[in-house]
C-alpha cells in the first residue's frame, strides 16, 4: 500500500509538470459563445486524476510543428463510459507498475480540419524527418494517415501509451530541435517517457501497425500488453496505429462534435 501511495504522489507531480510544460497563454480561451459539450462528456481527470496526460495537441510537437485548431487547454475530455472504462484499466495497470498516459482524446472537428488544410499543403514538410520521413506528403490521404473525418470527434476514441512506474515527465520539445525518425531504436528518436512501442506516437508508417511483424521482443510485448488490457475493458484497437483506441458501444456513434478542448466545455459534468 506504501508502495501504492509512492506511485500515486509521483504521478501527481508528473501532472503537475506537463501541465507546465503545455499550458497555452491566458489568450487562449474559450469564447463564452463556443459550443459547449453534452452532458455525456467529462474531464478524464475527474474521474481519474492517475492517468498521465501529455496532451501533445495542445503543444508545437506535433507532425505539422504547431498547436492545433480547437486544443485550448491541456485536458482530456472523453465520453463518461470511456473515460470509467480507463479508470478500470488504470486500476489493473498500476498494481503491475505502469501507468496509462494519453497523447489525444476527444478532437473537434476544427482540428481534423486543421489537419486536412495542413495535408493539403505540400510545401510545408518542417516536421517530415521525424513524423513521415518515408512517405510522400502527397499520398497521406491515399495512405489512410489524414481523413476529413476521425473517431475522436465522436468522444470515445482515445490515443495511449504505458509508462513504468515511477513515472518521470517527458522532456519539453524545443521547436527547431534536430528530428529523428519515429521509428529509429528508443535511444535516438524524441525521448518519451513511454515503454518502449518500436516508434514514437503520430508516426506515419507502416511500422506503427500494431501487429506488424518486424516489430517483436519487448517492444511487441509491449503493444500486446496495452492492447490486452484496453480490450478487458471494452476497447478496440485502431489495427494501423498502435496507440489508437475506441470504447464500444460509442455513446455517439454518429455525431461529430466541434466544441473546443477546455474545461469549460464540461464544466459541471
């Protein structure tokens, strides 16, 4: 139990230190007038304040090399069964020695947008070396990587990843840094503070296929690992990208929302 106790403070201080390394200037607030979400949504936090957030949306590390349209604050926001199904899973995984830490959750239909806009443009390859370095920018929608729609508008889709315990913050990203590939070893790519999945999270490449064959050892223990918890719980897995995944039933299955991510969008939920 002290142990238990140990792992739950050191997560709190890592909280509290990626919400200072992604926290967005007082200017970027949302506008009384924006959409707000149903009452269905909640804060991840408020149901589990254990699980790491590392909301890379809201930050410059991203494969365009800027914060996306609608991420206005740091903050989870997922449907209210998703968002208990990972508190169960958090549960199980902290009596092992991880930790869920989620990259993305709930993203507004602005931000897919965002995304398109930015996919359409070819010229703009800053983040290539790291993110795509083995696929032509002119082929993301052909490939599958950019859509004009996502599951993550509808608010149970989720992106993830394990951290060992205790877990220590991810090192802040310094824009115009030298990129790595995604998928060059652990020690040479953007150092997270994840176990070891054979590539960094958001990297376009068949390597990312959870169950990609020249992925094995410890890093397709690791995958399977996530992916077997996530599953106990009602999730399923994205086969293209191994961080991706959707709690069924989806609560909106057919509904694409477009409230920003902040807390005032589910203040009192």
């Amino acid at each position: 139990m002290t142990g238990m106790r140990t792992a739950l403070r050191a997560l709190a201080a890592t909280a509290a230190a990626l919400l200072a390394v992604t926290a967005l200037s007082p200017t970027a607030l949302a506008r009384p007038s924006e959409p707000r979400a149903p009452k269905e949504f909640v804060s991840l936090r408020s149901v589990d304040p254990t699980i790491v957030q590392e909301m890379r949306y809201t930050t410059a590390h991203t494969f365009m090399g800027e914060r996306v349209d609608g991420y206005l604050q740091p903050v989870c926001v997922l449907t209210r069964p998703a968002a208990r199904a990972l508190h169960l899973a958090q549960r199980t995984l902290l009596r092992q020695g991880y930790t869920l830490k989620v990259y993305d959750c709930y993203r507004p239909q602005r931000a897919v947008d965002h995304f398109v806009r930015w996919a359409k443009d070819l010229d703009d390859r800053s983040m290539k070396e790291e993110f795509y370095p083995r696929v032509d920018k002119s082929r993301l929608f052909d490939d599958g990587y950019i859509a004009e729609k996502s599951g993550h508008s509808r608010g149970s889709t989720v992106d993830l990843t394990l951290v060992r315990l205790p877990a220590l913050p991810t090192r802040p990203y310094r824009p115009g840094e030298r990129l790595t590939p995604c998928f060059a070893p652990r020690g040479e790519r953007f150092r997270d503070n994840s176990v070891d999945m054979g590539t960094g999270y958001d990297c376009f490449d068949t390597l990312s296929h959870t169950d990609d064959p020249r992925i094995a050892g410890a890093q397709r223990a690791n995958r399977q690992f996530l992916k077997r918890t996530l599953a106990e719980v009602g999730f399923v897995n994205l086969p293209e990208e191994w961080w991706h995944f959707t709690y069924r039933p989806e609560p909106f299955p057919d509904t694409y929302f477009d409230f920003p991510v902040h807390r005032r969008s589910v203040a009192g939920h």
